[in-house]
C-alpha cells in the first residue's frame, strides 16, 4: 500500500530516468505486485545508470539477471557496459534461509558496494529484499535495517531503492519502513511518502517530473507546430541571412525541387531580380518589428519559369537562430479569374456599346432614309432638307468620332509635365468660350509647380470636357472656379460650377455610353475622362447637389 499524493504523482520511469540529478541521497522504497512491471522498472534503473555512466549494483535473483541482461543486450548495451554492473544474487546476499541479522546484512552491503565507492562515481543500488518466513521481530529487524540503509545512502550520497515483494510485505512492515523512505514507488506510481519525519527531504525528482512534464509538452507543440508548417497547403520558406533554411512541402511543389536543391540556397537565386530591391527593404523592415504587409512577387521554379505569388513575411526563431519565415501563395489561378473576369466586363460594357451604337446611330439613318425615300419619289424638294440632312450625318459623324477616341490607350509618350502650367493654358484658352457664354471662369493655380508623369495632350483633354460641360450647365451669369493645389502625393484639380446641379437618381450612372442630360450630348466624352485618368493610375470624383453645383475632382500622382 502506498500513500499517493496527487501533485507529486509520477510515472516510475520518470523518477529513475536519467534526468534525475542525486543530491544529499535518495532512498526510495519499492512495494511491487507485477512481475512484467518490475522488470521494466528495472530496466530504466539500470539503462539511467550506464547512461550516467554511474557505478551500479543490482542485487536481486539470478532469474530476473538473466531476462534484464537479455533485455539490455537487445537495446543495444555493450559487453564492457554490462560487466560494469555489479549483479549479486539475492539469495546470498540476503540469506533467507537464516533469520534476518540487520547487522550482518549492512556489513555485507557495505563489503559489496565498496569497489564502486573507490571509482569515485556517482553510484546507484537496487535490492530485492527477501527475509526468512515466519521468524520473529521482523517489524525491528527491518526497521533496523532499513534505517541504516537511511544513513548509508546519506553519507556516500548514492541512489537506492530497496525493493520488496508487495504480496509478502506485512501492512505493519510497510508502514514502519516507510518512515525512512523519502519516496514510495509502486508498479506504477511514485510519490512523495507522507511518512517520512526527517529534514532535508530529497527535492530533485520533484523538481525533474516538473522539468520532464514542461520539456515533454513543448516537445508536443513543437511536433504539432512543425506538422503544420509541413502539411500547410501554402509555400513556407524560412530564410537566415538570405541562405534558404527549410522549406516545406508546397514550397518543393510549387518550385517543381527537392530539398536538396533549395536547402541552403541563396533567397536571391529563386527571386526574380526585378523585385530584389523590394524584398530587401521589407526584409529589413520585418527584423525591425515594422508592420508586416503581403507583396506580389515572381519566383523563378527549378524549371526556369516564374510563378506569381503573394508573400506574408515575420521573424521566426529556427533551430535557435532568428530567421525570417515567409508564406507564399501562389496567385496564378485567382490573377486568371480576376483577367477573366476583366475580358468578360469588357465584352459585356463592348455588347452594351454596340446595342447603344446600333440605337443612337440608327435614328439619325432612318431620318435620312426616309428623306431620300420622300425625295426618290418627287413628294420632296432634296435641297429643302439639306440642313436636316446635315445635322443627322453630323450626329453620326460625332459618335463616330468620339467612339474613336474611348477606344483608343493612351499614348505610350509618357513625359514629365508640369500640369499647374497645362491647367493654366487651358483655362486661359477656354476663357473666350467662357465669355460668350456670360460664365465667368476664375482659375486660381498655385505657383508651384505640379510635376507628373503623364501625357499632355490626354490630360488637356480631360480639363477641357470637364470645363466645357461646367460652362454648358451654369446659366448666363454663372460661376466656374478652378483650383491646383497638391495634396498626399498627389496634384490635385477642382473644377466648381454653380450650375443646376445632377439629380441625385442620375449620378450613378454619370460615366455611363450615350447616357446624358445634354440635349446633344453622348454620353461618350466623360466615359473617356474616367478611362484616361485611370490610365494615369489617378482618379475622378465628383460632389453635386440639384440647385447649388457641382464639383468635380481629379487627382494624378506626382511624380517622385
């Protein structure tokens, strides 16, 4: 029986591994019931021992020798470790024929555990006790011996455990013995003995089953984190000092390798050189803490060919070192989808304009058609409907100009402009238009200059529709102000009329083909406004409110 307390319950092979540090000597008593459990409790005593390459004796039957030598011999103990085990034979050591004599027994312990002493080892002993049935005073014999023993260990600080067989063991006898013991150890258990009333109680295998059980869960997140990482379905590559320390499953796939062509490979040589630059600032921003951000990049495969990806990148501490870990995706399917999805927007808005086209152009035909038809048949004076003519083939030749101009990119002639001087020219040039109208137009542009990569001729033709549409919706005697201003990176341009406003139900679908309140008008010349603009990676917005005006807003990015 044993008296087990729950915070300081161990596993056995836990107590006598070879982890447990000995200090001021350890006594431990052993009540087994379970042969299998007691030889495999014998087996880490003895495996600890050579380990430690401590002195070690084991006195028990000549049996149990002989299944623990076969057992050592088969984890792999060599000949010379296990002839410096000291075995003794139980029977002889203890005499069971003859009553137990506490004095003679510890003289003879003594004798045999002497060599080990001079070695200067560290020394560990295991006794199988066993005692003469039926003799009388075993209670004081034992006791007795036990308590030597207590001092023994004490003095040549050694590791003992005296074992005895759970089903002879009076209950009176375990109780008594246990009051020198530090620890009690079951076939399964090891606990701290309750009973135990001297000081200096042995800390260290208390402080290993912590030590063991900490090392032994990190150990299991360690195993779960790293099947993770290997089992991710996106590319994890962990750097260190550019050199490629690990990659995992996915990473070998997607560059079409093995680990032994990308462990320790230099980052640079998988990275397509465009983008060193950029990855070397935010490498250098991830070992600084900053923020971490994802970036599109291209890898080059083992193949040769590149693969887009998009990479999350933040420190990691690998193998004890601090290394950068990065997780690639690759995007090569959803930069298809999103392409896709562009060329089907595009064929529908192109299916929408050819609808527009086919209305907008077929009314001014049928007019002419039925001019001539009326004129073929004499009921009509051709010259008397030259002017309806006229302007029908006017009207057709107008949606076929500005239909040119939204299908046409912009020019690849990209050069640095300073738009303050363009917006300038162009409000001057508009000026006299402004005037006939009865608008005054009031520009005011800030000396400094705009600079922008953009093309002039484009951009012109963005100010002058947006200022041609703000004179033709202000009445006589209206208002238009212009501003240029720089504002976050950005040349930034206002143009404000105090015109009738756009009615809130219509200002979605401004921008719209041959949509318009212009009585002439197309639909087409702000739908060209926005394209340009967006080539010029800058944006148009516009505020407007029925009865007070419109403004309207461009931004292009200033040139760095």
């Amino acid at each position: 029986m044993a008296i087990n307390s729950f915070r300081h319950n161990i596993p056995p092979e836990t107590a006598l591994s070879k982890n447990t540090k000995i200090r001021n000597g350890t006594h431990i008593l052993y009540v087994s019931a379970e042969f299998e459990k007691y030889i495999d409790n014998a087996l880490s005593f003895l495996t600890a021992g050579i380990e430690l390459n401590q002195g070690i004796l084991f006195i028990d039957s000549n049996k149990v020798r002989s299944i623990v030598v076969a057992k050592l011999q088969i984890q792999g103990v060599t000949k010379s470790q296990l002839e410096s085990i000291l075995f003794v034979d139980n029977e002889d050591f203890y005499e069971p024929s003859r009553p137990l004599n506490p004095d003679r027994m510890f003289r003879k312990f003594s004798e045999t555990i002497g060599p080990l002493l001079k070695t200067g080892k560290p020394i560990r002993h295991w006794g199988k006790v066993i005692w003469l049935d039926g003799q009388v005073n075993l209670l004081e014999k034992l006791t007795k011996y036990e308590g030597c023993a207590q001092q023994f260990i004490k003095k040549v600080n050694s590791f003992g455990i005296c074992a005895f067989d759970g089903m002879k063991l009076p209950a009176t006898v375990q109780m008594e013995i246990m009051k020198f013991n530090q620890y009690i150890m079951s076939d399964n258990e090891f606990v701290v003995s309750s009973f135990y009333d001297k000081e200096n109680l042995h800390p260290s295998i208390r402080k290993e089953m912590i030590y063991e059980t900490a090392i032994s869960s990190l150990r299991i997140a360690q195993s779960h984190y790293a099947r993770i990482i290997e089992e991710m379905p996106d590319a994890v590559f962990i750097t260190s000092r550019g050199n490629i320390a690990y990659t995992n499953k996915s990473a070998l796939k997607l560059m079409k390798a093995n680990t032994e062509n990308l462990q320790h490979k230099v980052v640079w040589d998988i990275i397509d050189p465009a983008y060193h630059e950029e990855i070397k600032q935010k490498a250098a921003n991830v070992l600084n803490k900053d923020r971490f951000s994802t970036c599109e990049v291209k890898l080059i495969a083992m193949t040769g060919k590149k693969v887009d990806v998009e990479v999350l990148s933040f420190p990691f501490v690998f193998e004890d070192k601090e290394t950068i870990i990065h997780i690639a995706r690759n995007i090569k399917e959803r930069k298809e989808n999103h392409e896709l999805m562009i060329r089907n927007e595009k064929l529908e808005i192109a299916g929408q304009l050819a609808a527009s086209i086919a209305h907008e152009i077929r009314n001014p035909l049928t007019a002419i058609k039925g001019f001539m038809k009326l004129a073929e048949q004499g009921s009509l004076n051709i010259k008397d409907v030259y002017p309806i003519l006229d302007a029908e083939i006017n009207r057709i030749e107008t949606i076929s100009s500005e239909l040119l101009l939204l299908g046409k990119p912009v020019s690849t002639e990209i050069k640095v402009m300073d738009l303050s001087k363009l917006l300038y020219d162009i409000c001057t040039f508009m000026q006299s238009q402004a005037n006939m109208e009865n608008v005054m137009l009031h520009f005011e542009i800030m000396d400094k200059p705009l600079f922008c990569r953009c093309n002039g001729d484009q951009v012109k033709q963005v100010f002058m529709n947006i200022i041609k549409n703000a004179i033709e919706a202000v009445p006589h005697g209206g208002k238009i102000m212009v501003y240029a201003k720089e504002a976050d990176g950005h040349a930034l341009f206002e143009i404000i009329d105090n015109g009738v406003g756009i009615p809130e139900d219509i200002q979605d679908r401004l921008g719209e083909p041959f949509y318009t309140t212009k009585e002439k008008g197309t639909g087409l010349g702000l739908m060209v406004c926005y394209n340009i603009i967006e080539q010029h990676n800058g944006h148009i917005r516009f505020y407007s409110a029925k009865g007070v005006g419109t403004t309207f807003t461009v931004s292009i990015p200033l040139d760095s």
